[in-house]
C-alpha cells in the first residue's frame, strides 16, 4: 500500500510512523485512519521490528479528528458505529502491540490525537507541546480509546476533570500528571524517541508483550487471575532462546544483553543490536 498521509520507515530493527498531514496539523481523515490500520498491521507482522515510534510533521503531533469533513456529512447510526468500530481496532492492536511504543509529541496533541498519543507505552513531549479532550467544546464523548486510557493514567477524578473542562494542558503539567514520560527539547525529540527505541532492541520482545498485555487488563481482574498469568507466563518463558542465554550469560559472569543503566553511557550508540 502507497501511503499519502503518512509516512513509514524502518531502519536499526526500529518502526517510525509520522503523521504527515502538516498542512492540516495531521488531523485524522478517514484516508488516515486506512492507512494507520495498514501499516500498524505491517508492524505487528514484521518480527524484525522491535519498538515503534509515533511522530507528526510540521510541528504538530495530531490536532484530532477532520471537522471539517464533518460539515455536511450525515451518516446513519449503522455506518457512523461501523467506522468507530474500525477505529478501536486499531485502538486495540496498537495498545496490545507487543513492542513497545513511544509516542514523540511536538506542539499539539488534541482530542483523537491526544488518545493517539495515549496509546502508545511511553510519551516523549517538548516543551511546546500541549494536549486537550477537546471533545467537550464540541458535545461530544472522548473517543480514539481516551475513555480507557486516561483515567488509568491520571485516575479518575482527574480524568473527568480534564474530559469535562475540555482545557488546554501544558508541557509541564501534563508531565506532573504522568502523561509525559519525559521532556525533551524540540532540536532533540526524534534523537531521544530512538534512543529509547533502541533500548528496546536488546530486550525480549515476547517477555515485554505479555507484561504488557498482563498490565493492560490488571485494573480489572483479582489478584489470583493475574497470578495465574503470573504463572502461565513465567513458565513460557524459562523455555524461550531468549532467557536461556541470558541465563548462560549470567552463569559465566557475561554481561547481560539487557540492563538499562548500561545504555545511559556516552558508549551506548555503539552498542550493536541484536534483532
């Protein structure tokens, strides 16, 4: 498929999708929407890719949803629930990817953008970046996901509050509120998101996809369901390639091939991946 709205690239076992609509501050058409659900697709396929990154051009992240292809548009209940039931599909696959995500926001992020940004495990943003339900300003309901996402961040009280206000959240307070992973400068957004990607490159990809799917649903189930995946998943894993040589490594004194304080030396962009 020939993208027009976005763009895609893969390069050092790392996925960037950029949003690539700066003309319309990359708000979401349905031709966009065609597309994410495409190249995510690809993504979840391609076993060599070991962490995607999520960008806007033009100095926006994402401004939302099309209003403009709302104007005389009048579509049936029947075929306005269709179209949202193939956004939360996307929804879905991206919040369950089992690689982890970084979002890298620049500027705004707001409404559908701002759950976009949501989803992914990890928001870089720059200090002029700002994020908004904007849906309340127009009547109506968060969607793109924020109705599950935000409250699981922030909680609840505070997910009502930025959902009902429909205001304007700032760089740093967003950071305060546990939406932003890190502040970064503009000059260095795309640097840090691969550099944290790359991290990514030397862990387990299927160790990370199951705590991920495991975290995703342990707001919802007891304590004895989750150890129960606790120890389904534990036993998987003692007999992945992955942990045995971890394992084999650790018994002859090697270093590991993942520990995270290592990556943070001056040395780390010479490290090679192994993929």
């Amino acid at each position: 498929m020939t993208y027009s709205s976005i763009a895609y690239d893969v390069s050092d076992a790392i996925a960037t999708i950029t949003l690539n609509r700066p003309e319309a501050r990359n708000s979401i058409t349905a031709e966009v929407h065609r597309e994410l659900a495409d190249v995510v697709a690809r993504v979840l396929e391609d076993v060599e890719v070991k962490a995607l990154i999520l960008t806007g051009s033009g100095g926006s992240f994402c401004s939302g949803g099309d209003i403009k292809a709302m104007q005389g548009s009048n579509p049936s209940f029947a075929e306005d629930k269709l179209r949202f039931d193939r956004v939360h599909e996307l929804l879905y696959r991206l919040i369950e990817m089992p690689k982890p995500v970084i979002a890298a926001v620049d500027g705004p992020a707001f409404g559908a953008g701002c759950n976009l940004a949501l989803a992914a495990d990890f928001i870089l943003a720059t200090p002029r970046a700002k994020f908004c339900q904007v849906f309340g300003r127009m009547g109506l309901v968060p969607d793109f996901g924020g109705l599950f996402l935000l409250p699981r961040i922030v909680g609840l009280q505070r997910a009502k509050e930025l959902m009902f206000s429909a205001r304007i959240l700032g760089a740093d307070e967003a950071k305060n509120l546990g939406i932003v992973f890190r502040l970064v400068s503009s000059d260095s957004l795309q640097t840090e998101a691969r550099s944290l990607a790359r991290r990514f490159c030397h862990a387990s990809t299927v160790a990370i996809g199951m705590a991920k799917r495991a975290l995703n649903r342990s707001f919802n189930v007891d304590f004895h369901v989750m150890s129960e995946f606790e120890a389904s998943a534990q036993s998987r894993l003692r007999s992945d390639p992955y942990v045995r040589e971890a394992v084999r490594r650790f018994n002859n004194k090697e270093q590991l091939e993942f520990i995270w304080e290592k990556f943070d030396s001056p040395a780390a962009e010479a490290i090679p991946n192994h993929v």
